[in-house]
C-alpha cells in the first residue's frame, strides 16, 4: 500500500469534506482522513490506482490540489 497527502484548497465545511472522502473513495483509495482545518487529504491506495488518479478525483469534484 502507498500513502498520498494532499494539501486541499475550497474545503469550506463538512459537506465540503464528505465531497473530498467520497471522491477520494471512488478513486480507489482506502484509510481516508481529510482535515478541514489543515486542509489536506490523505489516504492509502494499492495498484492499480495511481497518486495522478486520486489528486485528478479531488479536482474533478470541484477543489484544487495544491
């Protein structure tokens, strides 16, 4: 398993959050923590799932990955 951290831009609230996990999860990843207040996002994914396919969830959803 590899592990990404993502540092979030547009989270505003707890529905923003849940928007980013479901994204995240949709994407193949596993072990999904995402702070509002750090404004980050992490999680674990394995193979197939790449790091470009998760960080092209989270902007797809409608937040930038900085």
């Amino acid at each position: 398993m590899e592990k990404i951290t993502m540092n979030v831009e547009g989270m505003m609230c707890n529905n923003c959050k849940a928007h980013v996990e479901k994204a995240l999860a949709q994407a193949g990843g596993t072990d999904i923590q995402v702070s509002l207040e750090d404004k980050t996002a992490a999680c674990s994914y394995a193979a197939p799932v790449k790091a470009d396919a998760l960080k092209a969830a989270v902007v797809e959803a409608g937040y930038q990955v900085v």
